[in-house]
C-alpha cells in the first residue's frame, strides 16, 4: 500500500466516522424529542384525577369475578 493509498483510507474512515457521528446526534435528537412529547403527555394526565368506574355502569359481563386463587383454595378443600 502506497502513501496516496493510506491517505485516502485515512479518509474514507475520517468521513465514515464523521457520518456515524452524525446519525448518531440526529438519532439523539429524535429520542430527546420523543421523550419531551412524552413528558408533556404525563403532565397532562397527572393533571386529570382518577375516578374508578362506579359498578352500576358496568355491563353483567363486566363485573369483578372471583380470583382464581380463591376458587382454587375451595377445589383442594374438596379434594382431601
């Protein structure tokens, strides 16, 4: 490899990481903004209270069901 081959490689890597450098602010930015737009979303739901649903509007098929565990509790009393 001649001195014109390695100055032009020296090159192409100088540009190559240049370019990597590059993405990589771009990629940044577009994260920052992101999380800044997601920022903005929480404050505005932690502006908003919480109110649970009251059990009068839901549907039959809605309401709160048993836990599995307390079901599995009463199958193994049988079981013995």
């Amino acid at each position: 490899m001649d001195m014109s081959d390695r100055e032009n490689a020296n090159e192409t890597a100088s540009d190559l990481l240049e370019s990597a450098a590059q993405c990589a602010a771009s990629d940044l930015l577009d994260l920052a903004a992101q999380l800044a737009g997601l920022a903005e979303d929480l404050k505005a739901l932690a502006a908003k209270p919480i109110v649970p649903p009251s059990t009068s509007q839901l549907e039959p098929d809605d309401q709160p069901r048993a836990s599995s565990s307390s079901s599995f509790r009463g199958a193994a009393r049988h079981v013995s």
